[in-house]
C-alpha cells in the first residue's frame, strides 16, 4: 500500500520537498492510515507534517475520538491542532447535515493553513469514496465533469490515498496494530451516502463484483475526456499539427496503414524485442496522451498501439479482468517506474530502457500504457509489468503491441 501512495504522490506531484502539511485526521481508519504512512515516508518525501482534528460539534463521541488522534500524534511527535467549526452558520436550505459539516471543515481547514503557511492539507478518501461518490452523482443527476469525482489535488487539498482500496487500508491498519474509530453515521441510513455503501452498491456487486472499480475507471475517464486537472491529457500539451496530421491519416486507413512522417521505413516494436530503422532523424515524442476503453488500433505518434483480446492461453500479456480501465497511452515521465514481469520491484524506466539496449534517440518516441491509476503496464521493448499477470484462472488475455510507420 505504501508504495502504492508514493507512486500516486510522485506522478500526481501533490507534494513536493519542503512542503509543511497539515494532516486532516478524524480518528477513522482512513485518516489514521494516511496519517501513519505520510509519517513512514516523511523523510523520503521531505516534507513537515502536522495534525488537525476537526470537531463539528455534532456528536459527543467526537471529543474522545479526538483525543484519540492527539495520543497518536503525540506518540508520532507531531504537533497537533484542534479545530471547532460552527456547522449551523454553513447550514442553509436545501443544503444536508452532512454538506454543511464538509463545507465547514474544509473552509476551516483552508484558513488554518493559509495563517500557519501551509502549502498542503492532505485529506483520508480513498478509492472507494470515489466509487460511491460517482455513483451518488449519477443517482442525483450529473454532467461529464461531475462523473470526474474527488480530485486528487484541488489546492491546498490534496488525497493521497484515492487509489488504495478500503480492505487495503483496514489491513495496513490491522497489521501495524494501529487503532481507530468508526463514525456511527457511516452505517445511518438516513444518509444517502450510507444507503448507497450498503445497500445499493452490494446489489450491483451481484451484477459485476468489479462494480466499484469499473465506476473508479469510469471517474477517471471523465476526467481525462473532460479535460480536468486530474486529467493526464489537461496535463500535456496538445498534439502538433503534424502529429495530428500524421493521426488523421491514420484514421482515414482504418488505423493499420504506413504512414510517411519523416521519410522513415516501417518500424515494428514489440515487448522483447525492439528493431529501429536507421535513419537520419529520430522520431518525436508526442506530447498528449489518448484513452482505450476497448481493444482497437489506436493511433499513436505516426504508429499505432494496437490492443486485441486473445484467447485464454493464447499469448496475451494481461488478464484483461485485473487492469482498471480505461487504459492510457501517454508520454514517457521523468520518474516514472515499473516493475517488470519476475522483477523483485519497481525500477525507473530509464534504467530499464538502459539494460534493454533501446537506443536513446528512440526512446522518446515509444508509448507508455498505463491503467486508469497510472500504474505503468507497458512500454515497447520491456517487459509487460507484474501487474495484471495472467493466471490460470484468467478468462479474458489481453495483448498489447506498438508498430510505428
């Protein structure tokens, strides 16, 4: 799981060395886990943490579970702030309970670090918040942007955790002895939010036990289509014009099709094995990134990644089943690292690009796929990562391959 957050830190840059960070911490178990992890990895992030309860005097429970969270940060040496918010002066109608409590703990949490400087407060939600939050959307009605969910990073907020799963965190938790409360209105039907938890998502794991991760892949494609600041193309530049050009050719011949960009021959990359024409001018890199929500062709800098399901036993390289989609093609990232299939652990592509003999002038130019997280899958002439493995339980393989004209 730890690994997991740092890899979501690093490539959504939510903090950065030097950062003083308030941890917004309730006492429930995805707060203590944030809490407890930030702490593991301070050193390596490089940042400054400090602790703030929230009471909104809604509960008498809340003191204690309070002091909860003073013991442990004591325990972890950090400073700890309590804050009391007036929940009745955000209460307005037509605005719940529970929106009101929200709006006044973020606009308290947002002045605390605007007075003590600052630059970060890190927030518990995780991935299945992110699930139920789009499902509540849907239910209530939403456009494109709204089906884009929590951010990962809306300043000074910033949620660490939103692509680890709640048994993951109950686990870490479990395992480091680490004690919490739960929050008695997480089990209140009156709220809807609880009502969709337990009663309308269980009945649409019947239908697809994968309910919560299809509905966390379809936030993410939103994002992305939508051109959201969590969207990894909103983070790249646009294509050239003759990049897109070279695309739009592509397309008119059904996405298979040669395409002359530079005067170069075809170039055929594959995982295991990476044959680059000579030529005089090395291709460019392109600078956006596009979604695949089903196999295809997809056209990619004047080549094409092309995505088949195979037959079970045939020789995909992913139980289609495991990976979050939608799948992303994008640029190569400074930082950015897999762990390849029988690898011990990650390692940054760079380095694995070196061992590989990939010539530099084509590294640039060569596609990274990745799962609607961003966990690195594939990249031409590397082994396909450890995730997404093929068991033998694995009904649906998954092939992936890259050609360049």
């Amino acid at each position: 799981m730890l690994s997991t957050i740092l890899r979501t830190i690093a490539t959504r840059a939510l903090l950065r060395p030097g950062d003083r960070v308030l941890v917004a911490v309730s006492g429930g178990p995805d707060s203590m886990a944030l809490l407890h992890v930030l702490w593991e990895a301070r050193a390596r992030l490089g940042v400054t943490l400090e602790v703030v309860g929230v009471d909104h005097g809604l509960r008498p429970e809340a003191a204690r579970e309070l002091d909860l969270v003073r013991t442990r940060a004591e325990a972890l040496e950090l400073r700890f702030v309590r804050l009391d918010v007036d929940v009745a002066r955000e209460r307005r109608a037509g605005v719940s309970l529970q929106d009101a409590a929200r709006r006044a703990r973020l606009g308290a949490l947002a002045d605390l670090a605007a007075a003590c400087g600052a630059r970060r407060v890190a927030l518990g939600h995780q991935a299945d918040d992110q699930a139920e939050t789009v499902l509540f959307r849907i239910l209530r009605g939403t456009g494109l942007r709204g089906l884009a969910g929590i951010p990962y990073e809306r300043a000074p907020f910033v949620r660490p955790l939103l692509d680890v799963r709640r048994t993951e965190i109950l686990r870490y938790l479990h395992r480091r002895s680490i004690p919490f409360v739960e929050d008695p209105s997480n089990a209140d039907l009156r709220y809807a939010r609880a009502r969709i938890r337990h009663r309308i998502l269980p009945l649409l794991a019947e239908e697809n036990p994968r309910v919560s991760e299809a509905l966390v892949a379809l936030s993410a494609a939103a994002a992305a289509s939508s051109g959201g600041e969590d969207s990894p193309v909103a983070a790249a530049p646009a294509l050239s014009r003759r990049a897109a050009n070279s695309v739009g050719r592509l397309r008119e011949k059904g996405g298979t099709a040669a395409v002359d960009v530079s005067g170069r021959r075809r170039v055929v990359v594959s995982y295991g094995q990476v044959r680059v024409e000579p030529r005089e001018v090395a291709p460019a890199p392109l600078r956006g990134a596009l979604l695949i929500d089903r196999p295809g062709a997809y056209p990619w800098s004047g080549g094409t990644v092309e995505v088949a399901e195979v037959e079970a036993g045939g020789d995909g390289q992913f139980d289609a089943d495991s990976l979050t989609w939608p799948l992303v093609v994008r640029p190569r990232r400074s930082g950015d690292r897999m762990r390849p299939r029988g690898g011990r652990g990650s390692r940054k592509l760079s380095d694995l690009m070196i061992d590989a003999k990939i010539a530099r002038g084509a590294r640039a130019a060569l596609p990274v796929v990745t799962s609607a997280i961003d966990e690195v899958l594939f990249v031409p002439g590397l082994r396909p990562a450890e995730i997404g493995r093929p068991t033998p339980r694995t009904s649906r393989r998954l092939r992936v391959r890259f050609s360049m004209a």
